[in-house]
C-alpha cells in the first residue's frame, strides 16, 4: 500500500524523538469534480448542489488540517518541553549523586577506610569519565542518523 499510485502528497519524514501521526484522506480521485461532459449532462440544480457541497468539503477540510496543524505544534512543544525538564531532571540528580559519592569517598579515606574510600572516589571520577564518552558517542550516533537519507 505505500507505494500505490493513487497515494499523493510529499513523501513522508522521519523525526527522531516525536510522534508519528497517520491521516487517512479519501484518495484525490473520489474528491474531485466530475468531468466536464458529465458535470455538464446535470440539471443546472444539481450543479448548484455538487459545487455547493464541494466548496463545503474543500472548506471543512481545509480547517480540519489547519486544525491539525495546530494540534500537531502543541503537541511537539509539549514533547520537546517534557523532554528538556526530564534531561535537566537527569542532569541534575545524577551530579548529585556523583558529589555525593565523592564526599562520602573522601570522609571514608579521612577516618580511616581508605580502601572503600579510594574505591568510591575511583568509581565516581570513573561514572563522569564514562557519562562523557558514552554521551559524546550517542551525539554523534545521533547527528550521523539524523542525516542519513530516508529509505522507503
């Protein structure tokens, strides 16, 4: 079905981090005005009435995608804020614990436990040494993706 001939429009984008919509639209050939001969074999009445309804469907749908245009945005910012307010959240704790595990390494190596102590603050210098590879190499995975071409 992707690759039916009645399918119309651009060709679909893929967006890394964001909702997929799909819309269902009556194919482009169920919506158009019949042909002339045909248009012109209606009693003037009956042209009145399908130009009437097809101005009407052509309106109604119009606002129905600037409507879910909007829906759309909103929908995007509010993915984009709660994404920022969890990574901040992330950040955030995972400094904490990483401050506190080297306080507690420190306290341990200043009473006397020098071994945990040393272990502690090993593992915290290593954790942010790891954190940054590993955050450096997703980066760069995902600008390497984001700029692949889409295949169909």
């Amino acid at each position: 079905m992707e690759n039916s001939p009645e399918r119309s429009g651009p060709n679909p984008k893929r967006v890394e981090g964001h909702y997929t919509q799909v819309n269902i639209l009556f194919p482009s050939s169920q919506v158009e005005l019949p042909s002339a001969d045909k248009f012109k074999a209606f009693p003037p009445e009956a042209q009145a009435a399908i130009l009437a309804a097809f101005e009407r469907e052509q309106t109604e749908r119009h606002a129905w995608l600037k409507q879910q245009q909007h829906n759309d945005h909103d929908l995007n910012k509010q993915s984009n804020r709660n994404y920022f307010y969890w990574r901040i959240a992330g950040t955030i704790c995972g400094t904490l614990i990483v401050l506190a595990t080297l306080i507690s390494g420190a306290w341990l190596v200043k009473n006397g436990a020098s071994g945990i102590g040393v272990f502690l603050l090993i593992a915290a210098i290593g954790g942010i040494i790891g954190t940054a590879i590993y955050g450096r190499t997703a980066a760069v995975k995902q600008n390497s993706s984001q700029n692949a071409p889409i295949v169909q």
